[in-house]
C-alpha cells in the first residue's frame, strides 16, 4: 500500500509542479499580494514539486524527498489562507471548497509522511538483518 501510495504521490506532485510552468497564471493569481517576485516563487515552487515527486518514486531519496515535499506543503500554506481571506478574487470556486483546501494540506502532510517517510518495524528489522549477515 506504501508503494502505491508513493507512486501516486510522486505522480501527483510532478504533475502539479510541471502545471507551474504550463499555467502560471493559476498560481499567480493565488500568490499572496505581501510576497516579493510572485512568477519566480511560482517556478521555485513549481521545481520543487517536480523534483520532490521524482524523489519519492526513488526508494533511496524517498525520506528525503518526503521532507522536502512536507516542507514545501507548509510553506504554500499561506496560499491557501490567501484564498480564503480573499475568496471575492475566486468567484469560480465555491467558498467551501476554499475552506476545504486548509485542512486537506494537513491531510497531505500525513500522507506524504505516512507513504514516504514513517519507518515500521519490517523496516527496522530487515536494515538490522541485512547489517548483521553482512
């Protein structure tokens, strides 16, 4: 199930992130007036999901790549408020839907820590047999 929800993962995010390239607009539209050089946060952002998708696709770099991508989901939360305060600014999206996004971020924080980064006992195990036959 972990690997499942890896490789979903991993597709969701570089699929978002290549869309920071394809479609700006969509996430200047939601930047948060107070930030400096919008188009180049956008594009940051945007690399960053590519390449933390692209990381948790790869076992060795998964962990890593699933802090980077809990690091990246609690720095565009302030995204998200933006949104909400401003939902005038959304007239497409339904207020609620505005509403939903906030806890849906936690939601993706647990999950991307779940599938990419919590150790379970197998893990624990098999790295101690594998140090031990060696």
């Amino acid at each position: 199930m972990r690997r499942i929800s890896c490789f979903i993962i991993a597709l969701l995010f570089v699929a978002a992130g290549v869309n920071h390239f394809a479609s700006p607009d969509v996430y200047l539209k939601i930047m948060p007036d107070y930030l400096p050089w919008p188009l180049a946060l956008v594009y940051v952002s945007g690399f960053f999901e590519v390449l933390g998708g692209i990381g948790v696709a790869v076992p060795k770099l998964r962990r890593a790549a699933g802090w980077g991508l809990i690091a990246l989901l609690i720095a565009v939360f302030p995204a998200n408020i933006h949104m909400v305060v401003h939902a005038d600014r959304f007239p497409d999206i339904p207020f609620w839907a505005l509403v939903a996004r906030l806890p849906l971020q936690g939601v993706l924080i647990a999950w991307v820590w779940w599938a990419a980064i919590k150790r379970n006992a197998n893990d624990n195990h098999s790295s101690r047999d594998s140090h031990q036959s060696a």
